[in-house]
C-alpha cells in the first residue's frame, strides 16, 4: 500500500494518524467534514499542508468516491460523538457511512486492501463484573432509579450485593448507548462486508483516548479538556457520582501507532483490538493529577451528585491481544496529562465552555442529580 485515505483525518485521532503515516512514508489523502462543533476555524494549523485535503461528509457519496480514488488503504476515523440524544444521527454518522465505504469499494471495485476503522470502548456497555457468590457477569445500564438514588456501584443481579469490575478482553459486547449500538453496528457492517469481499478489516476499540489537539469545542473530549480549562480559570473541577468511576486513558500518539500497525499487520486482519490504558485510574485521581500538573494544587475537586444518565461505573479494558502483535505503550498517565496541559497552554483562546455545556445536558435530561446529593 501506498496512498491511505484517513476520513476525520484534520481531527483528534485523526491527524496524529496522519502523522504517523506520513513518517512511515505513506502519500496520505484527508477526507474531513470540518464540523464547525470540533473545527470552527476550518482546517487546525496543526495539519501539514502537503497533504490532500477533501472537505466532505462521509455519508456523502459523490464526496466518499473522490475520497477513495486510488487509494490502497483506509483508516475510517470520521464519527458522530455526543452526549444529546440524537439517537439517529449516530447511526447515520457511524454505521451508515461505513455501510456506504463498503458499496463504493464494491461498486466501483476499488482495489482497497485494508480498511482499520475506529470502534470503542463503549461496545462493552457497563463491562464484565464478578460476584464472590454468582461468577462473571456482564450487567445491563444502571436505571435512573438507582442512580437518582446515589446508588452508583454495580450489584450482581441475583443477590443484589456490590460486584466488583474486572479488565475487559475482546470477546462479550452488550452496548446500550445509541453511540455504543452504532459501533457495534460498524463492526458487524465492516467485518461481515470485508469476508465477503475479501478485504482486509481491522476495528479498533480505543479506551478513553486524551492528549494534544483533543477540540476545546467537543462536549465529548472528556475529563482531561473539561478539567483543565476549569483548572486554569481557577475553578474546581467538577466531579460526577461520588468520583469514583475506573478508566483506562490512553495516549492519542499510542493510538494512531495501533491504527497504522493493525494497517500493515497481517494477523489483524478480521479482528477487533482493545486499545487500552495501562492503569485503573478513578475519576478522582485524575482530577487530583491534572490539579498538579496545572499548578492548581489548592483548588480542591467538587463532588456535585449529579450525574450523567448512560453513562459506566468502571470500564477498563486489557490491551493483551494488540500487545501480541507487537504494540506497546509509549506514554503513561503523567505523560498523557503534561503533554495536554502544555499543549492547552499553548492556544490563543481558553475559553471554559463546561456551563454551557452542562446548561443543555440538563434541559436534555442527560445530566441529572441524585436525590441524595440534592
């Protein structure tokens, strides 16, 4: 392969894939919507400009065949990421424009080898518990009952006791997210579609992906943006349910090295590859990590009560299968915060978007607060 295409390329994940492939030697080809939500300047400065750009929407055909003409390889990153719900627009974002990557190729007999397409942790819905008494289970979404409650840990559904979370492999998904539903569905669509057609089909289930270049303007860019605009206007974090949800973050440099090895990596092909932290990590401790990293030691989190309805109480996933190819962390957690706060420090504008944000998941219904905490 020569030339790869790379759909959300001018994006987080997206161009420091770009990077990647360009230091491998690969001409590489942009196709990216500009969503003024992520990219209200058009095309980030940090895009080298010797690359082909395409301003296009991949539900687009006309715009997805100009995109895939002569290419060997893509890496289908472009997606649909919030916490509204707009149910539909996920699917026709996410699974949709996959359904349609596919009928081109096959229409128009592209000769694409590869196709690594971004999938997610959220697949895995609440995870895989075990109870002392019942065994491993995967649960269903915690109710809003329970959770207006203050209820927040997972209880094993035959005798109602806590469970405990344990590391998440490759081989059980129960999403209940309309986003989590929409990857799976690009998982069936790609993995279905590339046996049949004998294409080369690689998805990949990142963890909670942070480092430079994550959109200050994404409401879903997670704890890492939110936290430290906060923290660098001088004000608290602010902490969900009791602050003691498990993550596993990883390092968006460690990610785009995953997507061009499962690319090139012929033991990849037909599989799905957790691309996983390294640590169990809680809410709380993250806070506590980026209040130092940001010199804000003296401002302390707050715990609200609220909480976000569909959102996991732990999910942390085991990267063991990609690491048998070869992969390897470069980064740690410490790592992963210095390089984001050097890189926010950097911007011209930094503006803290966290009430506006929290103003409409409320009227959405999305953001909650637990009658415990009220």
């Amino acid at each position: 392969m020569k030339r790869i295409l790379v759909t959300g390329g001018a994006g987080f994940i997206g161009s420091h894939t770009v990077d990647h492939l360009l230091s491998k030697g690969y001409e590489v080809r942009v196709l990216d919507l500009l969503q003024p939500r992520v990219h209200p300047h058009g095309w980030p400065a940090y895009l080298p400009t010797d690359i082909e750009r395409i301003q296009g929407d991949v539900r687009d055909p006309i715009a997805m065949r100009q995109a895939l003409d002569g290419v060997e390889g893509v890496v289908h990153l472009a997606a649909y990421q919030d916490y509204m719900p707009d149910f539909s627009t996920f699917f026709d974002v996410n699974t949709t424009s996959t359904a349609l990557l596919f009928e081109i190729i096959v229409a128009d007999r592209l000769p694409v080898e590869r196709v690594v397409l971004a999938s997610s942790q959220s697949v895995y819905g609440e995870g895989t518990y075990t109870c002392d008494q019942h065994g491993v289970f995967q649960p269903g979404f915690r109710s809003a009952e329970q959770l207006e409650r203050g209820e927040w840990e997972v209880r094993c559904p035959v005798c109602q006791t806590p469970a405990s979370s344990v590391l998440i492999s490759e081989e059980k998904v129960k999403p209940h997210t309309a986003y989590g539903i929409s990857k799976y569905a690009l998982e069936l669509t790609s993995l279905n579609l590339g046996r049949k057609y004998d294409i080369g089909v690689t998805n990949m289930r990142y963890s909670i992906v942070q480092g430079p270049r994550n959109s200050f303007f994404n409401a879903y860019s997670g704890i890492a943006r939110i936290f430290t605009l906060r923290l660098l206007h001088d004000e608290p974090p602010i902490v969900y349910e009791d602050g003691l949800q498990r993550r596993d973050y990883i390092h968006v440099e460690d990610v785009a090295r995953a997507n061009v090895l499962c690319l090139e990596h012929a033991q990849a092909v037909d599989r799905c590859f957790n691309v996983a932290g390294q640590d169990a990590t809680t809410v709380l401790e993250a806070a506590n990590r980026l209040r130092s990293v940001c010199g804000k030691d003296h401002i302390e989190p707050l715990i609200s009560g609220e909480f976000r309805f569909g959102d996991t109480r732990h999910t942390v996933s085991t990267a063991a299968a990609l690491e048998q190819l070869g992969w390897e962390r470069a980064h740690d957690l410490h790592s992963i915060y210095g390089d984001y706060v050097e890189w926010v420090k950097q911007q011209p504008t930094l503006a803290d978007f966290y009430a506006k944000t929290q103003t409409a998941m409320r009227a959405a219904g999305v953001l909650r607060q637990s009658h415990s905490s009220a």
